[in-house]
C-alpha cells in the first residue's frame, strides 16, 4: 500500500520534531497554557495577569542571563526580523558594520543597508559554512553580528571588539539564547525571538539591552529622526518598563515562553540549557564523523553549533527522500535551509530535545539508509 520503510518502534524518536524554529514546544508548556484558562488567556493585556505574565519574563530571563547591573530586558512585537527593523531606527547612529556568513546575518545587514537615513553599511562576509567576526572601523556606531547563524549551523563568539569606542555590540541571539551560554557583558544588545531554543511561538522579540544601548536608544529618540512608532525601540523601553508592549502581544506564546523559563531555571539555568542541547549535537557530529555517508557541513569544529547540527550527505543518499521516509513516521523538519541548496539535514536541537531522541533520531537515519542504498 506504501513504499513508506517501516522504521521499528524501539529506534523512532519519542518525540519527532527537530526543527531549526518553530521547534519543538513541550508538554508542560501545553499543560501550563491550558492552567492559564481561565485567567490569563482572553484577557486584557493592561491588567495584571498579562502585565504579572510580562514581568515574570522579563525577571527570569535576567535570572537567567544574570545581568550585570543597569541591564534591561525589553520585548515587542513582530519577531526578530521586526527587530532589524527597529535597531535601523533606533540603535545606528550614521553606519553599521555586519558580519555575514549566512541568511540571517545577511538580512539584517539588508535592512540598515536600505534605510535612506544611513550611510551604506560595511558588511564583512564569509561563505556559508565559515565566519568571520567584527573588527573595529572608522564611523561604525554598530557592529552586528549572529551569535549562532541557523542557516548554516555556525557559532562564534560574542566579544566585543577592541578599539570600537562607544559603538554597540548588536547580537542576533536568535536561536542561541536559551541553548548557549554567552558573557552577556561582551553584547550591548542580545536579541531573540521565543520559537527557537524557548520552545515557544513566534511573533515576539526579546532584548537585553545594556546601560550604553539604553542610552543611544534615548539620544536618537530625541535627536528628531522619523521612527515609526511600531519600530521605535525608545516606545518598547517605555512599554517593557510597565510590563507592556505598545499593542496587543500573542498572550499564548508569552504563557509558553514563561513555562520554558520556569524548567530552564529549575533545571539549573543557562548551564544547564546548554549542556542538554550539547550533549545532544555531541552526538550527532559523533556520529556524523563516523558514518561513512555523512560528513560535518561546517569543518572547523569550534564553529560547530551546539543548537543546530548541519549534515552534509554523500550523493548517493538523497536527502528529500530521506526526509519522506522520516515525515511520514512523525520526524520532521530536518530539511536544510531552503536556500542553502545542499543535499543536507539540519537538525534543531534545543534545550526542549531529548537527547535520547537525538540517539533514536541517528539510528532511525542508519536503519533507513541500510535500506535505501540496497
Ligand atoms: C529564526 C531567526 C531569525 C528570524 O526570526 P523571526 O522571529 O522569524 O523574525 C533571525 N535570526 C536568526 C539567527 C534566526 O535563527
């Protein structure tokens, strides 16, 4: 009836979803979303269950990061592409300096690169697969780069570069907050959105802004540029400071972002969010290196993400046709960045993944290769 490989119980993954984001959201955030009814969900975000909500998020996440003081965390809506956005209006001063080896970064440095009230920004670039990191310049206010590029699987160090003044560090944190540990003293600015290593929807955008960030967002919201209101970053500080956001926010992915917070602190922290997703990349390049059909995307071993593993697959395994084995037994989403246009996996492994599932994922990928190339 199918030309579906049957992949026996004992090797599928318990749980199947290892995407790059959204990914994987647990049950204790589902089961923390159905106690939020009634309550908080349906109800107004002026009043305290959702303002109460806000406020817990943004104390755990300085819990989390333990904040060097006059650090803030702020939120707002839209996700991180809306953050690039924002930080064109709100953060660069006259030119921004980006660091791009992937999509991600690329697309930030599109955004400041377009915006007429900016001078061209300069763009260091590395093909995919590699990095390359800020370096100080003449005229830069902003030096940007991702701290882990989810289209290519890479991660490199958050250090602020010497000899850049008082220019900020802005660090696309997207997918490694919550999965990384980082010095969050190296970044002015550490911005993320909630459907990656949080395990919770998209649509939102968190930053940790630091004493130097806060001031700039204040100098250019006086010196009488036209900032959109949606884009303002001094209109989010106002409104984070009140536990509020300057619209309506998706009250249920705060409510699943707040639960995901809740297991990392128990757990342990940041320490422990980390080493959990490590052990499980770990075993995914542990066993990429030894397979003989596979082989590790990004070569340099300390730029290897510890969030998302990117696998390079020999041409005799066909990578769709692995996924549509995969996919029709409930594992999903490790399709290689579309634009990337290897025959590759990329596997998510946020803190939320088991890294047993991890185990059964390797072995399910062995059971059906054994199978295809015969
Ligand atoms: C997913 C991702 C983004 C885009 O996030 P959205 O919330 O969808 O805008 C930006 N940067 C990185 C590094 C990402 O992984």
């Amino acid at each position: 009836m199918t030309d579906i490989i049957e992949i026996p119980a004992a090797l599928l993954p318990l749980d199947g979803r290892f995407g790059s984001g959204p990914s994987k959201v647990t049950d204790a955030q589902v089961k923390a979303l159905v106690a939020s009814q009634p309550g908080v969900l349906g109800t107004s975000h002026r009043q305290a269950p959702v303002k109460g909500l806000v406020r817990d998020i943004r104390s755990m996440l300085g819990e989390l990061y333990a904040l060097p003081e006059g650090y803030e965390v702020i939120l707002g809506n839209g996700g991180s592409t809306m953050f690039w956005d924002a930080a064109a209006f709100s953060l660069v001063r006259e030119r921004a300096q980006h660091c791009t080896f992937g999509e991600f970064g690329a697309k930030f440095a599109k955004a400041t690169g377009g915006a007429p009230h900016l001078s061209a920004s300069s763009v260091r670039t590395a093909p995919a697969g590699g990095a390359i990191l800020p370096e100080a310049e003449d005229g830069i206010d902003v030096y940007a780069w991702p701290h882990n590029e989810t289209s290519t699987g890479v991660c490199v160090p958050v250090v602020r570069p010497t000899g850049i003044g008082d220019a900020l560090t802005v660090v696309d944190a997207t997918s490694a907050a919550g999965g990384v540990e980082v010095d969050i003293a190296q970044a002015d600015v550490y911005y993320f959105a909630p459907q990656k290593s949080f395990a919770a929807d998209g649509g939102l955008w968190f930053a940790i802004v630091s004493p130097a960030a806060i001031a700039r967002i204040e100098e250019i919201a006086a010196s009488g540029r036209w900032i959109p209101e949606s884009l303002s970053l001094k209109v989010a500080l106002d409104n984070s400071r009140a536990d509020q956001t300057l619209n309506t926010p998706a009250v249920a992915t705060l409510v699943l972002m707040r639960a995901q917070l809740e297991w990392m602190l128990a757990g342990g922290g940041l320490g422990f969010a980390a080493a959990r997703s490590r052990a499980s990349s770990d075993l995914v390049y542990a066993w990429a290196e030894r397979t003989g059909w596979t082989e590790t995307f990004v070569t340099d071993p300390v730029l290897r993400s510890p969030v998302v593993a990117t696998i390079d697959l020999h041409p005799s395994v066909d990578s769709a046709e692995l996924r549509r084995h995969l996919r029709a037994q409930g594992v999903v989403d490790i399709d290689p960045y579309r634009k990337l246009g290897r025959n590759q996996i990329r596997i998510g492994v946020y803190p939320a993944v088991d890294p047993e599932d991890v185990g059964r994922l390797v072995k399910s990928l062995d059971y059906l290769v054994e199978r295809l190339l015969t």
